[in-house]
DNA sequence: TATAGTTGTAGAACATCGTTCTATCACATT
DNA sequence: AATGTGATAGAACGATGTTCTACAACTATA
C-alpha cells in the first residue's frame, strides 16, 4: 500500500504570511510563477499525461527541485492549476449583464460549456483528475466553491423573479451543475451519442429551465 | 514524445476465431478468466490506482507475461474489466416491470445511481479512465451502447405512452444519461455540495421528468 | 567590503511503473 | 516417445515521482 512515498508533513512553506519580522527576504517569487505558467502551458500543448516534474522544470528553465523547493511536490504545483481553472470557470458563470432570469441561467450555461471545451485538459484536471494528484487542497475547493456560488446566485434571481420554483437555491443550483457538468464531460470524452452536440446542449439547457420553472 | 513506449502493432490476438483449421487448441482460458478476476478484485479491494500489471499477476497466480500474451497489454486487460462494468451498468437499467412510463424511468435513474455508488471503482474507470488507459476498444464502446439503448428503450415506452413529449429519443435518452452521469460523477468524488445526496438525486430525477413529460 | 546564510542548480539515486526479452520448464498433441 | 506451444522466472529498459548530496549564486548583515 502507500504506493509513491509522499511523507506525512511535507506542508507547503505558507507563502502567503509575511512573518512580520523584519522586511522578510521575498523569496525570488519568479520562479513561483515560471513554473506555474509552463506547467499551464505543457498541459495545454501536451495533455494532462505530460505535466511530469521534470518537462515543466525543463519548459520553466529550472531545476525540477525547484517543484518540491516551492510547492511541496508535483501535487502542490496541480493545485495551483486547478484554482487557475476553478477561477476562469468562475469568470465564465459572472452574469453578463441579462436582465431575464432565464436568458441570465441559460448565458451561464452555455458559457460553462463554451469553458470546458476551450480548457479541455484544464477541465479533465479539474473534476477528472486527469493529472493524478492525491488529495485537492482545501484552497482549491474554496474557489470551487466561489463558481459554485455565482450559479447559486443566478438561481436566487430566478426566483426572486418568479421565474424559477421556489426550493433551496443550493439544491437547484446542484441540479443544474450535475446536468452540464454530466452533458460537457461526456462531450470532452467523445462518449456524446449524439450529432450535433452544441444543439442538443442547447436542448438540455432548455429542459432544464423547463424542469425547474414555476 | 510517447511517454511509455506502446508499440504499433500489439493486436489482441483475437481469441474469437478459432481458426477453423483442425480442433483448435484451446489456450487454457483459465489463465484468462483468473487474470480479469484478480484485476477486479484488486480494483475493488485496493483501488484504481492499485491496478498494475505485477499486482495483479501476483493475484491471478500467474506471471506478468500472461497479461501480454492473453491481452496485448495492459489496456486490453483494463478493457474487459471496463466490459464487465458496462454489462452491469446495462443490467442495472433493464426495467423491472413497471408499467408507468415514469416510474420505469424513475427506477432506472434510481438503479444507475445504485450501480455506480456500489462499484465506484468501475464506474471511476469507464468514465474518469481511473486506470489510465490509452484509447478504449470499440468492443467496450458497444457494450456501453447497449446500456444507452436499453435507456432509450424507456424513452421510447414514456412517448408512446404520451407520458414524455415527442422528441428524438436518442437526444431524450441522451439528456437523461449525461444529467444521471453528472449527479453521480459528482457525488463519487465527493463534489457534491448538498446535504443529503439520497434526496438530492431524487429531486434531480423529479426535475428531469418535469422536464421531460408532455 | 568581507562574511555568512539562504536559495537555486546539477546530477545521482531509489522505488515503482509498463513493457520487452531471454532463457527454462510443463504440458498436450501427434 | 518426439515435438511444439505456451507459461514461468527473472533481468532489463525507459520513464515516473521523489529524495539526497554537493556546488554555485545571490542577499543581507557585520
């Protein structure tokens, strides 16, 4: 059992606290984001099986120490991507402005679709763990929870105006990310039994408004 | 490139034929049969992760080569496993009898959701490729066609009954699958953000035939 | 300015993985 | 009884995540 090592402690040096004594020396923080973009940049152009320690510190032009020195391990640096796609896919939910409840919930719908297929690996990475990391941090899941709440929000307009049923907004919220989270993951894994994928997302989209109207 | 080598050729020796010449001597299929027994087990008792062609040879009793000579890897291994899985998946959503379009619906939905909390393991593999495999067999794809067929069967009953609006059936069944898959995927994972996921998945299944129906 | 300490680099090393290869051995058909 | 097919054991290769050690470079202090 236990497979690959990972020791017990190994937490993550908490970047984040300036530790108050004197100007504390910043640590050359560019290495910190060299390595993150081009661990961003070998998912994107090589899929999720190619983010390996050693090719992101070779495309960051740093020592693949530099992975634990900074992030703890392989798993600290995925964390980091994975709160970049949580954060882009809360981006894509952000109201655009629609005035009607339904055009608001039905712009987040296409546009939480519109996301995953620009940021397939990033979206595998995310709910599928395509690259295989133990545990997801809890900072992770905080952001998770941030698009998680746009939607909530969105689901409160719409009852607010009537045009959704009144129940928990959490639970319908639920309802309507389990249905494009289940219709966008099929599509990225090419099992859609269906023609025309961006029709009949539209179609689901509309039956679910219709499900959940008052 | 490619990562762990994987070499052109390595058909599966396609142990259907039986090469009609003479009585064709029967390769002890019991190695065959232990191997995908022990894979199973050790899917089910140490996980996903834990599939590897050594350990499952030690289960199996057999040595690491058999996987080769009888599955051409361990992908072809890992595809019988995905078949097995797929099968009870199809058993799972054959209707029990019911006579109301919606309730033979109903519990379908129900019993997917059965099959996949009760084999976790199998379902992470046939949608999540938990055992990293290459590409997955048309064989597998088949028999995961055959599940959605049986689904699709249902749809068809609920229009004929009048009890679902008119629509192509596939595109119903469709949506049916990826809302279920969605709900489902989610709670695996531990993604689900909602109190009570038995009630939860209820109220989905409610919303979907709200939806649904004429 | 010189010294000390932190931080990154380079490279080897370990265990595990999928996979291949080379022998040796057991069995079944002829 | 002779032959050949298939299974076994074990080493080996390349790649992975991870750890460790030695060395170089930079920053902050004396």
């Amino acid at each position: 059992m236990s497979a690959t090592g990972r020791r017990g402690g190994a937490t993550r040096p908490a970047r984040t606290a300036p530790a108050r004594t004197k100007p504390v020396r910043t640590p050359s923080q560019d290495v910190e984001v060299a390595l993150i973009d081009a661990a961003e940049r070998v998912l994107v152009r090589d899929g999720p099986d190619a983010v390996t320690v050693r090719a992101v510190a070779v495309e960051a032009g740093v020592a693949p120490m530099g992975v634990y020195n900074r992030f703890g391990g392989k798993d600290g640096l995925v964390d980091e991507l994975l709160k970049r796609g949580f954060t882009g896919l809360r981006d894509a939910l952000i109201a655009r402005g629609e005035i009607d409840p339904g055009e608001r919930l039905f712009g987040a719908g296409l546009r939480y679709r519109e996301f995953a297929l620009s940021n397939r690996a990033h979206y595998l990475a995310m709910f599928d763990d395509a690259i295989h990391q133990d545990v997801t941090a809890p900072e992770v899941m905080l952001i998770a929870r941030a698009s998680f709440d746009e939607l909530v929000g969105h689901v409160r307009y719409g009852m607010a105006a009537g045009a959704l049923a009144e129940h928990d907004p959490q639970e319908v919220a639920q309802q309507i990310w389990s249905t494009v989270h289940g219709a966008v993951q099929l599509e990225i894994k090419g099992m859609l039994l269906v023609p025309d994928p961006d029709r009949s997302y539209r179609d689901l989209l509309g039956m679910l408004l219709r499900g959940l109207r008052a």
